[in-house]
DNA sequence: AGAATAGTGTCTATCAGACACTATGCA
DNA sequence: TGCATAGTGTCTGATAGACACTATTCT
C-alpha cells in the first residue's frame, strides 16, 4: 500500500449552489451576504464544504453535500428539487485564504417554494435577485462564471427538453411553460409555435395532460404534468 | 480570519483523463495498467493527483494539472492539445483507500502523435484501446463512466460542432472529418449530405479552405483547415 | 478501361417561424 | 358585448435524409 501519495497536501474542497427560482413574474437567484472575510458584506451563492471523515476518508457524496445545502438554505424535504452538476473551479487565485476547489451545482425551485429561506449563522442576510440584475453586480469569488454559466446551460437545454418545468407547481399549463422560457432566453416566444413544440413532448411521453384547466388570463387553459418518459439531459 | 473552516478534513483531488486518438482506423483510448493497490494490474485512465502548496494553498489550476498529465503521459508539447473538463466524480466510495474526488477531463490528440506514449513510474504497461473495446471491459475505479461520458459528450458536439478536427492533422479532407464521425457516432453517414453539413460551417467561418489537395482514395480532395471563428462549445 | 472516390443535383418529409384566424370564458 | 387568451390552421423558407448522377484521377 503507498500511502506515500496521500500526505500531499489537499486542497479544501466546496460546494456553490445557483439556486434560480421563479418570483414575482422574475427568474430569481439566491444570495448570501457574506458574513466573514475574505468579500466580507459581499453576496454570494450560498455554497459549503464537503464533510469528509476524520481522517481524510469517506464522507458525503458531491451530489449529497450540494443537497444538504441546498435543502438547509431553502428549508425544504431533500429529494424533492431538480439539481445538476454545473462546473468544477478551481484556479488557485479563487480563494484568497487557501486553496478551495468548488463544485458548482445549480438548482431549479417550483414557483411558491422560495419563501422559507431564512438567515443562518454563515450570512448577514439573505435575497432573492432578479438573475439580470445578479448578472450585473459584482459577486464575491467566481461566482459571477458560475451564473453565467448556468443561464448558458439553461438556454441550451431548453431547445431539447423541458427542464423548465422543474420551476412549476405539479400542474402547469403551456402558456406558462412558455413565459418561463421567455424568461431564460430573453425574448418573446410565439404562442403558436410554442405550443406545438410542446405537444411534441406530450407525443413522446416526456409530458402528460393534467388534471383539469387553470385560468391564469381570461380562458380556462388545459393543465400539463410530467410525462412517464425521464428527458434525461 | 476565521480560520476554523479549514480545520476540517480534506479530500485529495486528482485528475483523470480521458485520451482519445485515432489510430489504425479506430477510435482509441489511452489506459495504464496499475502498478499498486487498489485495482492492481487493471486497467485504468491516466491520472494524478492536483498539486497543492505546502501549507494546503495555491498550487496549481486544475486545466494545468489535467494538461501537465496529459504532456507527460503523451511526451506532447503543452497548449497544443483540446482538452475540456468533462465531469467531477466523488462518490465517496469510489477509491477505497481514502477520500479522493476526480475532475475528469477528455483530450483529443490528433492521428500520428499517439506513439510516443511511454511507461511511467505508476504503471506496469501502457496500451492504446479501441474504444469499443474498452467500453467492454472491466476498468478500475469509476473509470468506466467516464468513457461513456465522453463517448455521449462527443456525440453530442458533433451535431452543432466541428470538435472532431481535433483528431486530425492541420490539413484534411472532408471524407476524413466524416470517418471520424461514422466512428464516434458508430454508424455511417450520406457523403453527400454530409458535405453539404460541412461546407455550411465553412460558410460560418468556423472552417476554411485549405491548401492543396490530398488523396486518400482514388480522386485527391481538397483540404480544408481550422477558420478564423471558434465554435467554443 | 475500370473502379473508387470527389463532388453535385434533386426530391421529399419535416420543422421553425411568421401570422391569420376561430373559440371560449370572464368582466 | 367586448376582450384577452386558448387553441387551430396555413404559408414559407430552411433543413435533413435518401438517393441518383456526373466528374476526376489512380491503377
């Protein structure tokens, strides 16, 4: 058994979460207000470090810790929130105390589930941005790439599948699929055409009628669930 | 300072990466033979621990660590080689002496410069695998998944990217980019629509005519080349 | 001359986008 | 009744795939 290679110096390794979540008609991202140096006062995505045992081994799975977090910030039951591995930084420079690699994850909250968020011991406080506007101050860290790179993915993957609905209630309708897509891309979205981009879905199994209609404008629109088929990325 | 933080027990963080090349026709994939335990004498990606500083800071980037792997597992010259990080593993089982968490990273090598790959000090053997055949064996760690991450990876590129220039040379043709597609997407594609697909990324800009000729079959095609516009993903 | 590959043309089914139109239920 | 939204139909241009065909050059 070499062990040699084990007494190497290790890097501390973390977690970052962009947590996005639909507000008041807003893609919105999750924001911690910085507690201690270094970016002292500055907002960051809330993020942490992953448990390892004691003596450098075992410990919580990535995907795991990214959860614990997750569910801590936003007060929710675990297993219930869409989550995917993002990006894995790791310049040297990121973190000026020591050598932190962070794995960023990102994370999609159905509308009405944001509320519960509270200040815990790390933060001074805690806030719901508009994405736009988190896009556009600066944030501590590299977390500015990180969201970046998640509106990236998101953009991406709406053309092949219908992650969006990780943001709605169980029941949704189409239009409302369609305004949250509007949203990620940044431009309007032909309601027509949308809609049978949609059926195409509902064809191939990844979506199912609902149960009964819901009037979010003036006529009573058909609602939508997930299909039986998983989209897989 | 709150130093606290970074009392808590680290993970060792390695690199992996996968090597592709085309060689004899076939895709293939560069693997170690283990020299130690865990999984000696299996199979395994080449791979090695980030460096770190002394006292757990700087060190060096992870890209830098993957390429710095890459060079000396290849004998290439550094900067000359597409590399991309692919995904970041840390099951906390999947290495049985200690906590270790694997940024994975896939290479593309160009045809040609694959043969100057020699054995190390970690390893028993150095082999070149077709790729299919590697997918049908027993790989140590978690190393198999990351084969067919790559594999799914590429195969997704291909249909918005040109990536697969990266297997070859500076000059080539455009029944030579096509080869390589047949081999990653495993199945055969129309000469003539595939052209079609091609010279539209020409138009683009991504691609662009070369100089002269080259025969591999019976009639010299001209060769085209790199353009002045990246695809970036 | 024959053979294999380079390169072109064409037909069709599908799809995305633009836009007009009908249907329905609420105020 | 008016109106905003749900939902349908239609046209067009772009695109992917299948496939036939011509052109070129090596042996």
């Amino acid at each position: 058994m070499a062990k040699a290679s084990f007494n190497y110096p290790r890097p501390a390794l973390a977690v970052d979460i962009v947590i996005l979540c639909l507000r008041n008609g807003q893609l919105q991202v999750l924001l911690l207000k910085r507690k201690n140096e270094p970016f002292q006062d500055s907002w960051a995505l809330p993020g942490g470090f992953v448990r390892v045992d004691a003596e450098g081994c075992g410990g919580e799975d990535l995907q795991v810790a990214a959860e614990r977090r997750l569910c801590e910030e936003t007060r929710l039951p675990p297993g219930s929130i869409y989550l995917e591995q993002l990006y894995t930084f790791g310049s040297p420079e990121r973190d000026p105390r020591t050598r932190v690699v962070s794995v960023a994850y990102y994370a999609l909250l159905p509308e009405g589930l944001a509320d519960l968020a509270e200040v815990g011991e790390r933060a001074l406080e805690v806030g719901w941005f508009p994405l736009q506007q988190a896009l556009n101050q600066p944030l501590a860290f590299d977390h500015l790439k990180m969201l970046q790179m998640t509106l990236r993915r998101l953009q991406g993957k709406l053309n092949y599948s219908p992650v969006a609905l990780e943001f709605l209630p169980k029941y949704f309708t189409i239009a409302e699929l369609r305004t949250i897509h509007q949203l990620i891309l940044g431009e309007q979205l032909d309601p027509g055409n949308f809609r049978r981009k949609f059926l195409k879905w509902v064809e191939a199994g990844y979506l199912a009628v609902g149960e009964g209609t819901r009037t979010t404008g003036k006529k009573p629109a058909q609602t939508y669930q997930r299909g039986l088929k998983e989209w897989i990325y």
